[in-house]
C-alpha cells in the first residue's frame, strides 16, 4: 500500500483540499474550515449557499465566494500550474452557467488553464460550428448540459479529444430535474463520452485535471 | 353529434382501415382483415409479425408485407392523393429504420408525399447540414431517433414547419427501451417540437396527414 | 447553410424573442430583457413569478405581466396577424387554465387568432359534446389537461385537425406530477395526437403556429 | 375470531376454490386441483396458459378451459345464484377482450349475472354513448383499459353505480405494460372510480361480487 | 343521453357541490364557493390549507372547517340520510388520521352513518382482532394506511363486505410518498379489495357511497 | 490486516464454497465446480437452471440437484452443526416456496437446524396465529413473501427475535417483479425488520447464520 | 396468542415507548408524550424537529434532546444493560453522521453498549482497514453510507459478524433521496448484509438489538 | 468546418469501422460489413450473438470472433500502436468479464497496449490491495462491475489517473440491470470517477482510447 499512499500524496501536492458544503451547519463549516485553514494549504467549498459564505469570508479574509459557482475558494499558496492543454468548458444555454462556472473555477483552482463557450445549445447549432476553432484548441472538453442534454454528443461528433458530459437539473415537468439530460448523455451516439452526476460542475472538472496531468508512467 | 361524424367520415374517405396487429392471433386477423375487405376499402395492418403475415397474404393476394415496416398493406382502390406539400422522414441511424419506414407506409396509404433521409445522426452532424435542401423542401418533418434522440432539437432548429419527433427502443442499458429518447425529445431546446408515443411511427405519419391535409376552415 | 439560415430568419419576423424566466435572477432578467428591448422587437418572458414581474414592469411600462399565464409581454410593434385559420385551446378544469393561458398567450404575439373552452374534462362528457361547434371551427386544437389527461383522445376522435396534446401538474399521488397525465396522451388511442412536455403550454403553441402559418412549398 | 371464521366460510358458501396458475409446473396444478376436487367444491383456475390446461381437462374430465380468459374451470355443484343485480363488464378495445373475460367468468362462477359490452374506446365516443341502456341496467359496472386507460372516467362521469376499473398491459413504449392505464385510472377526475391490479380481472370481479351480495347488517 | 342525465342529477340530489381546494388562489375560492352557495345547496371544499378557509369562513358564518380532514362544509339543506349500512373507516396509524378524516367526513355529508377505528395497524395484529365486531357490522370497509400498507389485505380476509384500501404518503425514504403502500395495496393478496389514489379519502368515501346506496335496477 | 483474515478464515472453517450460477456457461460451471471439488470442500451453486445442473451431476456424483431451490450442493466432509437455536423459514404463499427451499437450503448447508412454515400469507391471519408455537421456539426468523410483501410486519410485532424479510418477484402488473413486496417490507411498521434483495434466499439465510454463530467477542 | 404477547411483553421491560415525531403537531406531540411520561417508562421520539422540541423540554425537564440525531429522550426509570456485545456504528462521511447518531442514541436506550466510527469512507479504504481492531471487537456492526452506498460490502467482507446497512438520503442529483445508496446495498457483493429503509438509524438499532439481546431458545 | 473534419479523419487513421451488431440481420451485417471490407480497413463489429457470426466468419475468413465479448475482429492492416501509456482493465468478478472483455478488444484493436485485472470486486478488499502494482503501472483506467458498482470509487481513492467505471447488467432483483451500478459510479465518493452505459465495455475502451491519445495541441 505504501506506492499508492505515496502516490496519492503527490496527486495532492498545492490542491485544494475540498469541502461538500451542501447540509453542514454554518457552524460545523466554520469549525471544518478553520482547522484545515491552520496547515496554509488552499481550500474549496463546493455546493455553499450564499448565506453560509458570509461568515466564512468574515473570518478567512483571503476567501472569496463565486455567487454563480455556489464555491468559496481560500487560495493561501500559489496554485501550480499543471496541465499540457487546456480546458474547455462549454454550455448549452445560460441557465447552465452555474454548473459550468463551479467546473472551470475547480479546474482552475487545480491548476489547469480554462476556457468558457456558452450558450451554444444544439437548436441553433451554428452557434456552435462557428467557433471550432475553440473546440479545436482544447486538450480535454467539459460539456454542460441540461434539458435533453444533446450537445455532448454533437461536440464528441467534432473532435477527438476526451469529453466528459455534465447534465443540469434545469428544466421542468419531464426534465426530471437532469434525468432526461442524464440518460441521454449515457446514451450518446458519439463514442468515448463518458458522464458524470447531475450537476456535478466539481467532478467533471477533477476527472478533466486527472486526464491533463496525466503522465507517461 | 352529427357534424362531427360527417367531419369524421369525410376525414375517413379513401383512408385505410388500421389494424393493431400485435397480440391479436393468426385467426383473429383473418377473420377481421376478412370482414373489412369486405368493404372494398384499404387495410394496414402494423406491428405484424412476419409469421403472422403469412396466412393473409395467402388470403389476399392483393396484399402485401413490409418486412422493415412490419405492416401488410391491402390497397383496393386507389389512394387519393392529398397533402399541400411532401412528408419528410428523417431517422438518426440505420436501426431506426423500421419505424421511420413504419412512418413513410402510413403516411403513403394516407394518400401524402413522402420523401427519406436516412443516418443523419447528431454524432455526425454535417451528414444532416448537408441535406439541408430537403429539409427545406418538406411541408412537415417527421424525424425519428433511439438512443439519446438528439436529433429532433437539432433540426427542429433549421426549419420553420411542424416537426414531429418519434423516439425509438433502440439502444440498451440505461436507453431503458426508448425512454431516454422519449425523454429528450420532450425536453427538446427547439421550440415548438412535438412528439409521440416510443416506436410509433404510424401516429407520427398520422399526424403529419392531419398537419398536411389541414383545410382552412 | 445560407438558405437554412434565411428561412429561419423569416420564421422570426416579426415573432418575439423569448425568455425562460424560471431560475433567473432578478438582475439578470433585467440585464437579457433591457438588451432585446433595445432591438425594438416583441419580447415574451415565460414561467416568470410575479414578484420578478414587477422590476421588470417598472423599468418598461409598455410591457404587461398575465398572473394566470405567469408570463409577461412586451409589445413594441404590431403582432402581424397570420395563420390560415383559429387556433382552439381547449382545458379539462378550471386548475388547468394557467397552463392553457400560457398557450393563448403564447400563440397570440405569435400572430394567431385564439379561442378558448375551458372546464370540459372527460368526467362530464356532455359539456364537450355540447360545443362541438367549436371543435368544428378550429384548425388546430391544444388540449390541455391534468391528472388523467383522457382529455386529447377524445378530442382527437371527434375532429381531423391537428391535436397537440399539453399534460399538467395538476393532480396529487399518483398524478407524480403531471406524469399520469403524459403517459395518458402518449398513449392515446386515437390516432395522430401528438404531445409536449408536462405544463409546455409554451411550446404547444409554437407547435400549433408552425402548423398554422405552414406554407405550400 | 369465532365470527370471522364462520362469516367468512359464509361468504364461501358454493363460491369455487381459486388457483393462481402462474408459475405452477403442471405436476403442481395436477396435485393442487386434484386434492380440491375431491371436496367436491368448484374449482377457479386462472392465469392458466393453455398447454398446461391440456393435462387438467384429462384428468378432470368436467372441466373447461375458456383459451381467452385463460383460466380454467371445474364446476362440480350447480352456481347458487346470488347477487341483487347485473355485472356489466365494458371494455375499450379488441386487445383488453381476454381480461374482460378473465372477469365476466369469474364473475359467473361466483353465482352473478353477467352483461359485456365490447370496443367501445374513448376515441370513438359515440360508441360508447349508444349503449347508455347497458350502462343505466347494471348494478355494478367493470371498466377494462389498456393504453391511456381514460374509459373509466367517461363512466364513471355517466353512472351513480359502482364502477371498478382495470388497466390493462396492452400497448406498447411508454404504456410500460399497463403502467400508462394504471396511472390513469388511479387519477380518474370520475369521483369514486376503484381501481385494482393490472390484467387483474379476476380481482375486479370478486370485487363487484363483493358489492353485488352485500347484505344490509 | 337524456336518461344518463337524468341518473345523473338522481344521484346529485341532496350532495353537496365538491370543491378541489388545492392550488387555487383565496380569490378564486372566494368566487367559487360564492357563486355555488347561492344556489342554496351544500358544499364541500377538499384539500384546503387552513390559511385559505379563513375567510371563507368568514364570508360564509354557516361554514365549517375541520383542521384533520383539512376541508370545509357548507350545509344549507339538511342531509338526506341515505345507506343501507354503515361505512366503517379503519386507520393503520395516528399520522393517517387527516385521510381517514377526509373520508369520514365525505361519507357522512354524502348522507351515510360512518364509523371509526384508529390505530390498529398491522404489526400488532391484537389490536385490529379485538375490534372483529366493528369489521363485522360494517356494509362497507375503507381501510387507510401509509408505509407498507398492508391492513386491507388483512382486513379483507376476515370479512365479505367491500373492502376500500386508501394508500396514505405517510413515511420516508422508500415509502416514496405513498407509492409503496399504493403498491401494496394493489396487490393484495386478498381478493377483490379495490385502490384509490394516494391521500384520496374523498374518492374512497365516494365509492364507498355509491355501493352503500346502489338500489336493485 | 491479519487478524482480518485470520477471522474470515475463521468463518468459513467447514462453511461451503458458493457459486453464483446464473449467466455461466455449462463449461464454466464445470471448470469452476471442478476445481472448487479438488480442495475437498463442500460446494453450493446457486441460481442455477435444471439443465445446467445435468453435467455437473454426471461428472460429481456425490452433488445433488434441488429443483425447487433450483441449487446444487456437493457435501464431500460433514456440515459441522452450529447455531445457538433454530432458524425458521416462513412463506407467504406456495408460489413463494422456491425462494424459501433457497434460504432453507443454504442455512442447512452452513450448519443451522431449520423449520419451515408455508402458505401463511395475511390474507388468512388464523393460519399464520395457529402456528405460534413455531414462531416462539426459533432463534432467527426468514420471512419471505410476494405481492404486497405484508407478512414480515406481522411477525416482526409478534415476536422479539430478529426478522429477515425477502420480497419474491411472484406477482403480476403493479408487482414489478418483486418491487412492491421490497418496498412494503423496507417500510414495514415493526421495528427492527432488516431486508434482503428480491428472490434472495441465498443472502437471507447467509445473515441468518451470521447472526445464529455469532459469539460473544 | 398468550404465549406471544408474554413475550412481547417481556422483549419491552425497560425498553422506551418509541414516537414516531414527523408529521405531529407540537399540540399532539405533548399529549402522546405527556400520556406515556405518567406510566413512568422511559420515551424515544424519533424524526423530531427541534422547534418541536422546545415545549416537550419545558413540559418534561428531565428529556434531553440531541440535535444531531434530531431525537428527544425522556429517561425515568434506570436503562438496564443487555447484549452479549457492543454494537458498532460505522459511518462513511461527516454527512451522515445524524443518521448514525439516531441509530447509536437508539441502540443505547435499548440498553446496549455502542462504539462509533466516523468518516471512514471506501474512496479512502485505508481509513476503514486501518480500524480492523474496532471492527474485530464488535458483536453486531451498523454500516451507514449515502452516495453510491458502497461500505456495507467492504465491511460485511471484513468481519463474520452481523451487518446492517443503512443507506443516508446524502447525496443530490442521481443520488435520488438515497435510492442510490439503498440499490447499491441491496445488491451488495458480500453474502449476508442485511438492509433497512433510507435513513432509518432506528430501525437499524433495533435490529441490532434484537440480535444482540438474542436469547438461546 | 475544415479543420473538424480533418482532425476527425486524423483521429480515424488506421482505427477500425464499428458495426453495432445488435438487432440487424444476418443478411444486413454480411451487406454492411462486405461494403466496409471493400476499403481494406479494419471492422469492428460489437453486441454480435454468436449465431450472427457465422456467415461472416465464413466469408471473411480473416475474421476472428470473441465469444466472451460477443464482438467480431476484421483486421485487414496492421493496427498502429499508439498511446502514452497502459489502459488497465480491472473487473469485480468473473460474471463481469464479457463486458471487460469487450473494452479490451476495443482498446487493442484501436492500437492501446492493455492489461487485465480479474475478480477483485470489494467483498473481498485484500485482493485488489494485493495488485497495487498494476494499478500503479497504467495509464487509464477503466472499472467494470455489476451488482453495487463498488468498486472503481475504491479504485479512484487509489489513483491519480483517469478512471472511467462501466457499470454491468450483472445481478437480480434489484440491481435492475444494471442501475444499481450505474447509480452507485455516477455518485461515487471518489472526485473525478466519469461513467459510461450499462455494459458499455465498447464506450469506456473508446474514450480511453482518446484520453491514451491525447495531444498536446
Ligand atoms: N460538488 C461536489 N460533488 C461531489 N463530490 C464533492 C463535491 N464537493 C466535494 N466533493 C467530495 O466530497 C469530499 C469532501 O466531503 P466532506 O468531507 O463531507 O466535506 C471531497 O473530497 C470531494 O471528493
Ligand atoms: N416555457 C417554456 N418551455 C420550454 N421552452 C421555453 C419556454 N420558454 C422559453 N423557452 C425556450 O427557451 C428559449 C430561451 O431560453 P433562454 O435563452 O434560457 O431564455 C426560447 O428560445 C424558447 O425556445
Ligand atoms: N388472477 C389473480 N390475480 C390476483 N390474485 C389471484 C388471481 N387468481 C387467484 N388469486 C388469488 O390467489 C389465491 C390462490 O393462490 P394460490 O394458493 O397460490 O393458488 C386465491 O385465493 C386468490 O385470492
Ligand atoms: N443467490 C445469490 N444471491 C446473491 N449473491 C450470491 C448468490 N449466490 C452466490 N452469491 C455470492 O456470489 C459469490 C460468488 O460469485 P461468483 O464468484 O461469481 O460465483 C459468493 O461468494 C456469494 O457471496
Ligand atoms: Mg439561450
Ligand atoms: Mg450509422
Ligand atoms: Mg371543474
Ligand atoms: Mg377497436
Ligand atoms: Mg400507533
Ligand atoms: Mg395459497
Ligand atoms: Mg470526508
Ligand atoms: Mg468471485
């Protein structure tokens, strides 16, 4: 076990340690918070309500919280830069931007490069043809999704680079609060597409960080 | 009550008599294919099974079966022509062509144009730009997809007319039998996309005859 | 691409932008509306609760919020009348009107001529039979309906239009929130109904005007 | 418990002995139905498939296997005659025949009179308003659907009677087996419709038997 | 149609118009009890938050408000006892007191002698055998239970009577809001117990009504 | 990690090697048994069809073939008794057996004495009373059921052992192949009732035997 | 029936009267508590908010209430110890700790001795291995987990001893409410694991206790 | 448009055609597969029964086909080697291996070097520990199990590189084929597990295919 500790410890170096903020107490935040804030490593809070950031911000100064992200990040030492490409984060419509804002500021605080294409959803899809160009450039494609979640599989159609879908819970009635958007992600006809949980902004950016530092063994 | 049955019967003239071929047994459709060509009228017959179209074809030299359609047609008098414009029938892969050729044999005996477009799926979407010609051709669309089904958001976005979406049980997995197609195309981004029942290509073919038969009052 | 895009721009003369108001901030609502205002063109805001209405309203006076429609409107040039004929919204109960209303409204700045027949559910079969009249007139029918949503199959019996079919939330239990009332229409035994998402008044309407400005060819 | 006991033998008085034939091996049935017939009772065996009512009927020559309800049955001692009024088994189209006669023997074995009324679907409604003599002589009505189940609801609307309704696993896609039906039964805007299991007519028929011999206390 | 209507308002003599209270505004409620009250017969409002029969209440000072049952009556005209039994609501637990209410309350304004037995769930069997002489003097059983909703089919074995089972959404986790006891409801193993939707103890109290007063034809 | 081991080792002191054998092929199975049998060990294969068994019986003859059980188990040296009392198997219905021979099966060949009690579903509450006896005298209790899954509460409030509840996929419709049986017991109002996977004997007697050797530490 | 409730009776000596708090007026809640606190026993009210709490601990001075476990005691009479061991309660992540809490504060009224164990979840398994001591020691170990529920199969592999799972409601989008984490134990890999309701620390603690108070017959 | 189809092409060098073999004919595959042959690259055809391949096998006598991973190999010119590193197929247990075989071949035939890593599913923890030098040595890893789909959040704990987890159809009762899994890998605990279609072997080997083959750009 001792290769995989180590390992794993490399994997950490200058990351974040990441707290779920979702359930926990202001309290209980403040405490988790606090004594991880002591070993000057940085920190991120997925999934904060704004309210509950307020007395975080009160107390750790340095943080800052992103309204659209949900995300408070406490960068006490320099984020190295990782990574031999970059990210590119694209959503369908502007509904979809807070996910796709907690994906690009996670990827970033990772220390990956990272770019943004909205509003390209496939019911005008020369939105999203006339910026191959962007497509192109990207070394890993995070694509953000909600409703019926088709634009993973036309982005995976135009390039052959990894792409990792996210499905929204936007939408109503037979959205299912990101299941439809989900199970058509899982069913994309482009091959290679893999999927991470509904709204899963942190996940699909972790495994884009996993697949750019990925290093020859 | 009695507007509507003319309005009804007037729907009705030189239209096929529809029978639901699945469940019922090989006696049972003699006798009720028997007693309707009585009439002298049209007969389709759908979701027949090729064993079961056997005997009727015997019984009716007249008719005939189409193995991808899976439905026996009967045509005693010719059909009227009807319809202001073409029906067009666009299907996302090659295993979508049972029902998209379900769609085309129902919407023919209703007397309706009908033109094709097949494997044009969303993975590889300059095969659909680039017959955009007889997308803008048609007086109404019927575009039939499995898996993610995509492709009604797409095109519901290039054209104007009435686009009818059909989900099939293509696919496996977490498709769930055409669910999550059915799915997305309920949630489609396009605006003003309609759907229907998960491989039925009839009631789309039908409902494009309504759209195309359409009368000004 | 070039005529797609041109026929696209055409389907839009005239016809307003539309917002999804649902899930958007105040702020961010007066930023999307203040900008397409500025175009001159018709806006509508559609699943926008009242108390984002009012902002909204103060800032443009020449806009109007419908409480029942949770919708709001801004008219800054005629609505071209179109359509070759009546679009009938037709509603189960008096809980379904708001879904309906949506659809009136929707329809309407889309340049249709609209009626409405409310409160005929199936469970008091003659109050439909008895503006069969109305039926008769229309040439297209959005039939809205909750809980079991029978309504459409009905309807769609009794006319040859086209029947887009709209299920609502409205139900409890069982009802899953407007799912009963889906599978209902999906399913529907007569043939040719074709349906939009639960609560889609919205979309219903867009269906029935591309049906209704449908042109020869 | 002395009471129940003796009320409960009551109840079964010349009633038959009921087998669940599902999921028997013929050597089972053999055994089971042998052992009953020796109490010289009658016996009820339902959900039966036809190749294992073959060796039955053998071995018991009085017996008799109707191949649509798919149940067999082993009169032994004439059918007291019971009930204050007639059963009247509706059903909405050809395919839900075999669950309609699931329930009108069932309902017959136990001693009621019995009236069918067949194809009268909500799509055709006027089929079903021709025969409003039927529905205004029964005493306890069974409705049977299958797709979007809506005829019990048109029924009930009709009736002050007691009206029981079945779905049915007719249909196909998102009838998910009789879910569509079952859903929309359950939601009936018929005030005071009941529902029971899918395909169970036999249910539906002890059920009406239950209200045709209820006794005042 | 003309004798349908007449049963129909045969059956209507004397009950109570029926209010859904759910989800429509106090203005509406306001207006529609209004508008009936006037017709001087009684009236029954269902699912209604008590902050919403305030000033119902206040407008009409005859009117009634149970807090449980969470509806309101108006009685303007003495109710016709009807009935050739009592109806016997039975309760599995406390938290399913505001359905069985609901239903009590339905079937005595309807004109029917009720009867209550709380508590007497299924995993202290004693507790409902204790009770044999309530179950036995019944002519009609209503039988309301959350979770796994197994006392009808307990119930139902021990008498001969109707048998009504009311799943309620009492529960958490896999009760699923009353679909697991709504399952197990429908199937019993006790035959010919019929199911209403979740929560509906209207519905019940209705069949149960219209057994309870079903004449010889 | 050695303890551990040393335990598991422990637990499996004179316990059979188990083999899950659904979806292997007959060569598979016999490669695997085969291989299993050399270390002179007992050996129970599980799920597995009457026709696979065929082989392994020729080439084993020692191993029997349970064909309700639908198990095979090779005993080469004797089960060592354990157990600090008896395990008894109740079942619901006689179509529930083969999942109770299961449990049976299993807990014998780990070494537990075992009772059976059969065909005392809720249905019929006196024959599940008349066997006190039998439900006082075990040490651990299996309950296993279909439909509505009811009969573990009841037993679970009748007795102070622990109860292990197995939903059967026996039933019809709205059973969902054994989902309404799991979720009743899952919601079952006697405390302390734990649940095991549908049609899962196997497991159920596997706890069963955890907790019958459990020794004080 | 004598011998039963003896027993019964005998299982509940100086066991808690147990209330289940959700869905309980404040008003209900101090009748049921006050009624139960004069026969002197001691009292668990389980699922209780804390603003529900306040006046129960005014009424009753000596009742405590725990914030986490969201439980209210009430002790009046001295727990008497019982088990042959110590129950372990094993919990995957800070979230879930309300629900282990439950069930620890559950299992210690009941008279057990109980050990904890926080944060030990399977994506960093060397945290769980790490503590075999722990779970080497106990006589009956509770597993909670939210999320993909996966730590009931690594512990029920570890240890010989009885596990019971208990899946958490922690979690969003596909967690679906704990449906996850509940499939995903019902299903686990490891013979013999045992599973109770979404969130169900109670019911888990009770079946510890019934095992651990187990008695040789 | 260019530059997409010109990468896409690149990406294509040298990789195969892929047939899904699922639901098309004999005659279509020979159709299909004879018309790709022609262009003298390699064919991969997946979801092929072992009847189907048959007739291809003789008619391409260069054919291979895979009876484990129902998939059937033409290669025509040698496969070029790419790729930075080693894909890691690891799988939970021996009923899972048609599906891990299928991402094998997938992979290999795409010019990726492969290991294998069979039955270390997390029941048995030790076994998956014991091969840490595999897990430490690849570049990709792809995860496939069936029944809880424990096991790649124990995988992701251990590793910094990409793991894409397949969840199997492998299981009963409530592992609902496949969803389980899926469910438990779209919420595993591990950060930056991506997760593909139930038993989509194919789709995790594709996209670890573009994660092996990425570019710096
Ligand atoms: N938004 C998120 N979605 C899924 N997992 C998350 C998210 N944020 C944090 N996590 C995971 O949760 C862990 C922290 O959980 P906790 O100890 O409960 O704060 C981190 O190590 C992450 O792997
Ligand atoms: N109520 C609605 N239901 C479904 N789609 C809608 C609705 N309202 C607007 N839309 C669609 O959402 C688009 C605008 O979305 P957005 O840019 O997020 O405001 C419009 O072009 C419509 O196609
Ligand atoms: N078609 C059916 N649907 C539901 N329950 C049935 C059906 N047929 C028989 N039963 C019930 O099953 C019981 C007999 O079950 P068994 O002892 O397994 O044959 C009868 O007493 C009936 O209550
Ligand atoms: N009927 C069953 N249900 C659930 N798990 C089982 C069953 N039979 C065997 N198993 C488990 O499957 C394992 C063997 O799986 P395998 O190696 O695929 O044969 C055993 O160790 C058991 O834990
Ligand atoms: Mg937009
Ligand atoms: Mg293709
Ligand atoms: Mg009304
Ligand atoms: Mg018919
Ligand atoms: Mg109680
Ligand atoms: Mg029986
Ligand atoms: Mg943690
Ligand atoms: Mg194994």
């Amino acid at each position: 076990g001792v290769a995989m500790i180590d390992r794993h410890r490399e994997l950490r170096q200058g990351a974040p340690e990441v707290v779920f903020g979702e359930g926990k107490s202001g309290e209980q935040l403040l405490t988790i918070v606090g004594r991880m804030a002591e070993h000057g490593g940085n920190i991120l809070v997925t999934r904060l309500a704004a309210d509950k950031a307020g007395p975080l911000l009160e107390r750790h100064p340095g943080a800052a919280y992103d309204r659209d992200a949900r995300a408070l990040t406490l960068v006490q030492k320099p984020v190295a830069k990782c990574g031999i490409g970059k990210i590119l984060v694209v959503c369908a419509g502007t509904s979809d931007i807070p996910v796709a804002r907690e994906a690009s500021l996670t990827a970033r605080i990772l220390g990956n490069e990272v770019d943004e294409l909205v509003d390209v959803g496939v019911a005008g899809i020369h939105r999203l043809l006339a910026r191959a160009d962007l497509l192109q450039e990207a070394a890993v494609i995070i694509v953000v999704a909600g409703m019926e979640g088709a634009l993973p599989s036309v982005v995976g159609g135009l390039v052959s680079v990894p792409v990792i879908a996210v499905p929204t819970s936007i939408g109503y009635g037979a959205a299912f609060g990101g299941v439809a958007a989900l199970l058509g992600m899982l069913n994309s006809c482009a091959a290679g597409v893999t999927v991470v949980n509904i709204d899963n902004g942190f996940g699909a950016a972790f495994a884009a960080h996993r697949i750019n530092t990925r290093r020859e063994p």
